[in-house]
C-alpha cells in the first residue's frame, strides 16, 4: 500500500523517473491535510527600497531558490488545526490581543475565540496561534503523514506571493488593476467594510471585500503561482529570527537563522486589519515567538524529495 501511495504522487506531481516535480500541481498528503501547490525553482529581486524607521525593508538582493518545494495553496483553517489539537491533546494559551470595541487581552480570547463576536467558522484561517504554536502544527503534520513539512522560509515566501511579478502589490498593472481599486478583488484587506465594522484610525484601501474581519480561505483570486490569500485576511508565521537590514547570507532561499535565542520570528503579507502601506510584499513584520494575535495565523510549506 505505501509503494502504491508513493507512486500516486509521484505521479500526481510529474516527478517519476527522475523528473522534477510539475510546476503548479496540486496535492494532500491526507483528505484533511492543506491542500499543497508545487512552486517550480526560480530567481527573484527580494525587498524594497526604503521602508519605515526601524523596519527596513532591504536592501534589495537578488535570490535563487534552486530547488523546487511546495507551499499551502490557503493559510491554515480552523478544522485543520483543531484536527492538531484533537490528536495531540496540545495546549493553548490564551490572552490573545482580540478586538472587541477596542484592543484587549481577555484570558478567554484564543483560537476558538478571537473575538469574532461569534465562534470562528471552519473554514477560515486559525488565529490567535504563535510562532511556537504553528511550528508544533508543522512538526505534527510531518510525523502523521511522514513527509517533510515546515514553516516557510521568507525568501520562499516573497518568492511565491510575488509569483513572478516586482510591484508592490502582485496585482499590480494585472488588467491595467489599480493597487487601491483593485486590492478586494484578490485580498480580504482593511478596505470600506473594515472601516464600517471596526473604524481603525488609519488609512484604507478604496474597496469593499465584504469582510470586516476575517474570510473563509480562497475567497478571493488567487496569484499567478495558484495561491490564495498571500495578501490579507491574517499574518503569516515564517521560519526566519527576524534581521533588518538583511543579512548578506543567505541568498539561497533558506532561512536566516538566530546565534542563540530568537528575539523575533519574521511576519509576512498583512491582514484584514492592515494599512495599506503595510501590506506590500516587501513589508517585513516581526514579533516574539510567543505573540498571539487574532490576526496572526500562518500556511505551511513541504520539501520535495523523490
């Protein structure tokens, strides 16, 4: 039975008889794993120039990621993590930062209520889950299914959200897209019905999506590499300890590791709760490992090996 399960998929991802794995298919490793899509090698321009005090967001360097892998084609779903927690019998915190009429920090407030007004739905993304939370997940998938799942690096991130484009927004010029107009056609971003529904005091897109919160995974179109939500609905957890400017290592696709401790995991593609400013590809967020937001959620990424 496994060596027929292993030549289902290496047939499913064209990669038999030495092949690389076919760009742009999808798979699971189970009926309730993420649903996966193959992102081909490739080099990019990783950054941009400039960026806010004390959040830089280069320099610019090129990168190549030389092997293929596979990303979450969505950000984790609430099912999906609490199939986690069933099996594992893993402990939550709570004291999310939840909004509720304003920033709090209830005990109660956790994955199961980020303060929604209302319990989360199954199909939209977990929050409330930090960076040692989500690398738990990664390392429970891994051990269930036998395939080498992890967090994404940054670079393997910006890679795939940019899916071969260099704007600040994927959608950028898509179809003559303008970034603000556009921005709900592709991401559940703070737009019209965030300010309707929550009134934060900065700036937003000139849009409605019609969430003021968070939205079901795959709501929206998705890039050119087939992939959901790589902008808005939740923050994403990456592998990387946080390092600004960057680093001049590595330029290889892996992760930028910690000498000791991490004081801070990299966040990447913005949220429903975001400014527009801060959901270009290039925005670098960063928090401890322990942060729990109900904005903060993340997508899963596999190594492809024959």
């Amino acid at each position: 039975m496994r060596r027929l399960a292993l030549l289902l998929f290496c047939v499913a991802l064209g990669a038999c008889a030495g092949r690389s794995p076919r760009a742009g298919a999808e798979f699971r490793d189970c009926p309730t794993c993420p649903a996966m899509m193959v992102i081909a090698p490739g080099k990019f321009r990783m950054g941009g120039e400039g960026g806010e005090p004390g959040r830089p967001e280069g320099p610019v360097r090129e990168v190549r990621i030389g092997y293929a892998f596979a990303l979450g084609r969505h950000e984790v779903t609430q099912a999906q993590f609490a199939a986690f927690v069933a099996d594992t019998g893993y402990a939550m915190r709570g004291g999310c930062q939840v909004w509720k009429d304003g920033w709090a920090t209830p005990l109660g407030a956790s994955w199961v209520d980020p303060g929604y007004g209302r319990l989360p739905f199954d199909d939209e993304p977990v929050t409330c889950v930090s960076w040692v939370d989500a690398r738990a997940y990664v390392g429970w998938l891994a051990q269930r299914t036998g395939a080498p799942y992890r967090l994404p690096t940054e670079a393997e991130w910006e890679f795939a959200a940019r899916a071969g484009t260099s704007g600040g927004f994927f959608w950028s010029g898509i179809g003559g897209a303008d970034d603000m107009a556009s921005a709900c056609e592709y991401a559940n971003v703070y737009d019209r019905a965030g300010v309707a529904g929550n009134g934060f005091g900065w700036a937003a897109f000139d849009c409605d999506d019609g969430f003021a919160r968070a939205a079901p995974v795959g709501s929206f179109r998705p890039n050119a590499f087939g992939l959901y939500d790589m902008i808005g609905n939740v923050w994403e957890w990456t592998a990387d300890c946080y390092r600004a400017p960057y680093p001049a290592q590595p330029v290889d696709g892996s992760a930028v590791e910690a000498d000791g401790p991490c004081a801070r995991r990299t966040v990447r593609g913005g949220s429903w709760i975001t400014r527009p400013d801060r959901q270009r590809v290039s925005f670098r967020g960063r928090d401890p490992e322990t942060t729990l937001f109900s904005f903060f959620g993340f997508r899963v990424a596999r190594d492809l090996t024959p």
